[in-house]
C-alpha cells in the first residue's frame, strides 16, 4: 500500500527525523535557486521488497540535501508492478508536497529508461504520461536523476 502522508522521513546526512513541508519551506526561504524534485528506487531482498523515496533539495550552485523514507513491502516479482509501485509512491509525495506545503515540486525522477532496449522502457510511455497528467515534470533515464540515484544508494543501505 502506497502510503499517502510524509512521514517517516529522514536527513541523509546525518539520519534524523525529518519534519518534511517545515523543513523545504524553511530552505526554500533561505536559499535561492533551490529545486526539489522527488525520486523512488526499490530492491528485491530474500523475503521482501524495500522502496525508498527521496526528496532532493538541489542547490543550483553547490550540492543537494537528500530526505528520504524506507519502506518494506511484501515481495513484489513481477518487474512491472515493482517499477509503478515507485512511480505511485514518487507521485503521492509530490502531491502531499503540493497539496499540504504548497511546495513547488521541480520533477519526479523515475528509474525508466526511454531507450526500448532496456526492460523498464515498457512503462516508460504510461509513466510519463501519468506523471505529466498530474502536473508533475518527469525525468527519465538518459537524463540525469539525482533523486533516483539518491533513492539507489539508500536503498541498497537498507535490509
């Protein structure tokens, strides 16, 4: 079950909790030039599936601050149902990000790959499409992704 609510976030830096809306709109308020873009990357373990959604926080001239959340899910096999499973789970932050914080949320990143070659390119019509249709820019694979990319490592920390 996707969950629908920001908690459960963390400070990758240092790994506290993490009060998600205060947080952004206090860097927002800070800081310009400031994009946050929301990603998901999940992993198949023994006995389960762990999903972890990320929050970037991209400063336009130096760095990025990652908050993220982990989750463990029944296993999930089929590669299709895994991969929507990120892309609902990247989309329903965004949307308790805009809705709750009215945060401008700059792109969902999403580990799909636009070259047919690879397997996860038979969502990756159907999810942008989604992803747009709720407002949202998406990014894929070529590009660069550094919420997927924060949500692989974090991912691959956790059991």
């Amino acid at each position: 079950m996707v969950t629908h609510d920001l908690t459960g976030f963390t400070r990758m830096k240092d790994h506290s909790t993490v009060d998600v809306v205060p947080h952004i709109l206090d860097v927002l308020a800070s800081t310009k030039d400031v994009q946050v873009l929301v990603g998901c990357d999940s992993h198949n373990r023994a006995h389960h599936t762990v999903y972890t959604t990320t929050v970037v926080l991209r400063f336009k001239r130096n760095g990025a601050q990652v908050i993220y959340r982990r989750e463990k899910a029944p296993k999930v096999t089929d590669l299709w149902t895994r991969l929507w499973g990120e892309v609902e789970r990247s989309l329903a932050v965004a949307c308790c990000l805009r809705d709750q914080g009215q945060v401008p949320v700059h792109g969902i990143d999403m580990d799909l790959n636009s070259d047919a070659r690879f397997r996860s390119n038979r969502l990756h019509t159907a999810a942008v499409g989604y992803i747009r249709s709720n407002g949202y820019e998406p990014h894929t694979k070529p590009e660069l992704l550094p919420a997927s990319w924060a949500a692989n490592v974090l991912c691959n920390q956790g059991s």
